[in-house]
C-alpha cells in the first residue's frame, strides 16, 4: 500500500493530500530511511513522523483498504512519542 494511503486509512494523519505533502516535504521516514507519497509500506514497517512539535515512531501491525475509525488504531503500535522544540538560527 501507498504511504500515503496507509496514513490517511489508520488516520494518523487526516486527508490524503495533506499526506503527500508532509511526506514529500521530507517529514516522513519509512524503516529510517526518507519517504515520498508513492513509497509501499507493509506489515513490520517502522514509520517516523514529524508533524508540528511531536515526532512519532510507529510500527504497521495490519495494512487494510478501508477501516472505521474505531478500528483504525489497530492498524499501527506506537513505539516512541516525543516532543520536539526548533530553535530559530536568526535569533541567535
């Protein structure tokens, strides 16, 4: 399955286009290497994703075409959450 499509399906992330944009903006890591939209992800796979101030590391535990929203955890484990902070160079 399309990464893009895994995120938006087990609802880690809302819409499918916002999807491709934050992974084809570098954000998104699949088994620690640097992912696009197209790259196919499969069971076992370790995703790591910065999105604003949090950086998550799951692992894909099902891939499914469709879901519920109840059941759409299930498709994921979250291994590692952590707050991230920037610091602005200009400031300095």
């Amino acid at each position: 399955m399309r990464l893009d499509k895994f995120l938006k399906v087990s609802r880690l992330i809302k819409r499918r286009t916002l999807a491709k944009e934050v992974s084809d903006q570098g954000r998104i890591e699949v088994n620690g290497k640097e992912a696009k939209a197209s790259t196919s992800v499969k069971v076992g796979d370790e995703l790591t994703l910065r999105l604003g101030q949090r950086k998550i590391t799951v692992r894909i535990e099902r891939i499914q075409e469709t879901t519920r929203k109840e059941e759409a955890a299930e498709m994921y484990t979250i291994i590692n959450e952590e707050k991230v902070s920037y610091t602005d160079d200009r400031l300095e």
